[in-house]
C-alpha cells in the first residue's frame, strides 16, 4: 500500500512521498502534487498521513475512511 503524507500549517499545505532507496543511501522525501495523490487515492490502494504541524497530530484517511472525513480533510477530490 502506497503512502502519502500531507502536512498542513498555517501558511497552507502541501503533500509528501517517501521513496524508499536501496543499499547504503538515506530514502527520499519530495513533494508530489495533489492530483497525483487524488488519482492514486481513488485507484484504491493508497492511504494519506494527515500531519498537522503546529500541533503534531496524526490522522490516517484510507479510501474505506468516512466520506465526511475524506472530504473535511482531503477535499472533494479525493471524493469517489
């Protein structure tokens, strides 16, 4: 199962993947577009990492999540 992560702070948000590297080197965080998560989120087999970073809280949004919750979180994109 994939795994994005979006990080919400005060000036806005903005989403996040990690690729994992072989051997010796550290992985890689970048940052992906929204619509790349949205697409990969409606395919069914991904969950979103939802931080907030002024308090450091945690929420997991999986595509079997309550639709209110993907939409007051994710927005109606992420929306089947």
């Amino acid at each position: 199962m994939k795994r994005y992560t979006k990080v919400i702070r005060m000036t806005g948000y903005y989403f996040t993947k990690e690729f994992e590297k072989k051997k010796h080197h550290k992985n890689k965080v970048r940052e992906v577009k929204e619509e790349t998560v949205a697409k990969a989120f409606l395919e069914g087999n991904t969950e979103i990492l939802i931080y907030f970073q002024e308090s450091e809280r945690e929420i997991i949004i999986t595509p079997l999540s309550d639709p209110k919750d993907i939409k007051k979180y994710l927005g109606n994109k992420f929306l089947l």
